[in-house]
C-alpha cells in the first residue's frame, strides 16, 4: 500500500516531514500605525488595571482588542487577515486554495505593555488554530543586555538535540529580536515566551488568536 503524504514543503529530494510554520512579516509604513496604537493602548492602561495572564510585571489588557473602536484595529485586523491567508496557504499548500475563501477568521486579541523587568512566562495559546503578535514599540532597552527582550520559541519535537549539525536545525534555541511593525503568527500549540525587557519606556506589543471556521452551508 502505498503511504498517504500530506502536503509538505520539499526541497529537491528532501521531505520536511514536520516542519513547524513561523510567519515573520516587517510592514512597510507602520510608523504613524504605532504612535496612534500606541497612544490608544496607554489611555486603555490608564482606565483599565487590565488581567493577570502569563504576564510577569506587565500590564495585560482583556482579549477584546478587536472589538476597541479605532481605526488603527481596523487596520491591524486586515493585516492579521491577510498575514493567516498567507501562513495558512504556504503550510497547507493546494489543499487550503479554495478551503480558505470559504472560512470565517475569528479573532481575539488583547494588548501587553512591558516596563523595565516585566516579562512573558512559557505558554502556548489553546483552542484556535493560529497564534501571533504584532510589535508597537520597543521602549528603550540596554544594548548590554543579551535577548533583551527577545520571543523565544520552544522545538516541539522529543529527543531532537542528539547528532548535532551546522546552524542547529533540531533542538536549537529560535530567538528573535522584535521591531515595530514586525508581525509573527505560528500554530497556537508552539511553547513560547518573552525574555525580560531592562531599559526605559513601554514595550508593546498586540497579541492575537485566530481560529478558522469552514461556513456552515
């Protein structure tokens, strides 16, 4: 019999069979997007002593950020749509094409401000499909300071760290250092979280939850 393969991505002889999908996208022309964000979020801040999630010495907001009357969510849930277009697509491959233009995106998000030694605990992001965080603004953090700041991800895969290979394919820590305007979306099971941000100012950042939902004929 022979064996049923999903779509997978291949480079010329080589099947990745488990590949784990990061989407990392820089928006073009955020700078006015921000500061307007930005602005928003502090004044929510303000009137709101917000939510205890895995926030560390943050402020965490309620999950209705979609639902905040400002053009800038507006905004920021077109780019979340395309962004779970894209993502979805390029994972799923020709079995998504005509699939995607018949679900409906459910959203959730909710806002994160991090000050001088506020960070993140691991966590991952249960009952929806995709996972994702847009960055604002990054405070002013001390240069010193290693992964100040970062997202780390957690490799999902058991027993991976044996046999080591050049550029640390399996097993090996994904950091990445956030910019504003910088958008990511993984699959909501992937452990993550958010090394302690040191410096001045406010780090903030929008984090999302996208669930996708085939339209009941």
């Amino acid at each position: 019999m022979r064996a049923m393969i999903p779509v997978l991505p291949k480079l010329g002889d080589v099947l990745f069979a488990f590949p784990t999908p990061v989407l990392m996208r820089q928006w073009p022309d955020s700078d006015a997007l921000n500061r307007a964000l930005r602005e928003l979020v502090l004044a929510k801040e303000r009137d709101d002593s917000g939510v205890s999630r895995s926030n560390a010495g943050g402020w965490h907001s309620d999950d209705q950020l979609f639902n905040w009357d400002h053009p800038g969510i507006v905004e920021l849930k077109r780019r979340v749509h395309e962004a779970t277009r894209e993502i979805t697509l390029k994972t799923c491959g020709q079995a998504a094409r005509d699939w995607i233009a018949d679900v409906d995106m459910e959203l959730e998000g909710w806002a994160n401000v991090s000050r001088d030694r506020a960070y993140n605990r691991i966590h991952k992001h249960p009952e929806c499909t995709w996972s994702g965080v847009y960055y604002v603004s990054l405070g002013d953090g001390d240069k010193s300071v290693k992964d100040n700041g970062s997202i780390e991800f957690v490799d999902p895969r058991m027993a991976v760290e044996s046999g080591p290979l050049p550029g640390q394919p399996f097993g090996g820590q994904f950091r990445l250092a956030p910019e504003p305007g910088m958008m990511l979306m993984f699959p909501n099971w992937l452990l993550h979280w958010v090394h302690p941000f040191q410096g001045s100012g406010e780090r903030i950042s929008l984090a999302f939850n996208v669930t996708l939902k085939p339209r009941k004929k």
